[in-house]
C-alpha cells in the first residue's frame, strides 16, 4: 500500500428532507451500517461522526441558536477515511446513503496542521 492520505466526507442535506429522513431513520440506520461497515472492512476508516440537531453559531457581533444552512443545505456529519488517491474516495463517496434522500457529499483531503 502506498503513501496513504487522509480524506473528509462532509453530508449535506436539506432541512426538508432531513424531516423526512427522521420519519424512516430505521430503514437509513441500516444503509448507513452498511455504508461504514464497507469502509472499515477495507481497513480505511478513521473516524465518523453524526452532529446533533443543536448549533451555536458565534461571529464577531453575535451568538446565535441555529444551524447555519447554505442554499437551504446543513451539515449533518463526516467521515474520514484514508486513501491513495481521491478518485478512489469519489468512488466511495458515490455510494453514500445521504445520496439516496437528496443529500450531498463533499470530498476533501485533510491537511495535519505541525
């Protein structure tokens, strides 16, 4: 195996879907498992981790309550993993549960701050 780097998967997912989501999360919980469980098996899982449905949002001028959206779009949670290349993450990423009920997956390689 060669010089492996480490990658972030960031899910995106509308508020409105995320409603939906929550109505059959049993049926996603197991796509989900599945979805982990093919990553650890590849022994390239590092960490996964699934945010609460509470945000504080701190600026300069403000504290704020609330989970910051984008173009209606939230983060609801990553996962890292470790790759050669990212074309092989892609891959991976392509096929990510949160697809399957209109969400996103940002791909992005970490970088350790020394």
């Amino acid at each position: 195996m060669g010089n492996l780097k480490e990658f972030m998967l960031i899910f995106r997912i509308s508020k409105s879907e995320y409603t939906t989501v929550k109505e059959n999360d049993a049926v996603l919980h197991q796509e989900w498992k599945k979805y982990i469980a093919m990553i650890a098996a590849q022994v390239k899982l590092v960490n996964v981790s699934r945010l609460s449905d509470e945000a504080v949002v701190i600026s300069e001028q403000s504290v704020e309550n609330k989970i910051p959206d984008e173009d209606d779009l939230s983060i609801n949670g990553n996962l890292t993993l470790k790759s050669e290349t990212i074309e092989e993450v892609i891959l991976i990423a392509k096929k990510c549960p949160i697809l399957l009920i209109g969400g996103t997956v940002e791909v992005r390689e970490t970088i350790t701050i020394k």
